[in-house]
C-alpha cells in the first residue's frame, strides 16, 4: 500500500493532466483542523479533496464536517485508490468536463 504522500503527488499529477490549467493547492494541516488537504481551482470552479492512503483510513477529527459543509458550497470528497476513478467522474462532472 502507497504511503499517503505518494498517492497524493500521484493525484496532483493526475489532476493537472485531466484540467488542464488547474491550480492545486495544499492546504495548512495545522492552519484549520480537519480542512481538506487539496484545493483545486479550475476556470470558474472550485473544489476541494481529502486524501487518505486506503478505504480504512480513520479520520481525523472534523474532516467529514469540512467534506459536507463544503460540498454543500461546490465539490468536496474524501478520495483514495478505491474510489478514485468515481471521485474523479464526480469531479469531472462538476467541473462541466467529459472524461
């Protein structure tokens, strides 16, 4: 199993080839507890994304909080290997991009 970091240099490379022109950001662990770790700004979209290194992953304290709350306002989601093909669709969609 990839260590987290891994997967998420992985993504960053993966979501820059699928929006092209994104911005991504990582975000403070220690500014806002719970907070996304990744920002992604594309054209007039945003979204944020929570990255663990498997399904059972725990969850830190008021990370589902920020996901809900979030996703509310625009796009949020927890993504690891398991579910990342389906959260990239949902964020395809969202960004008003065919994959």
């Amino acid at each position: 199993m990839p260590l987290e970091s891994q997967f998420q240099a992985r993504l960053i490379k993966e979501l820059k080839r699928l929006f092209p022109g994104c911005i991504v950001l990582k975000n403070d662990p220690n500014y806002l507890q719970g907070m996304p770790d990744l920002t992604i700004l594309y054209k007039t979209y945003w979204a944020v994304l929570e990255v663990k290194r498997s399904a059972d992953e725990p969850r830190r304290p008021n990370q589902e909080y920020y996901v809900d709350l979030l996703n509310d306002m625009s796009f949020a989601a927890i993504i690891y290997p398991e579910n990342k093909l389906d959260v990239l669709d949902a964020l395809s969609h969202a960004f008003g991009v065919g994959r």
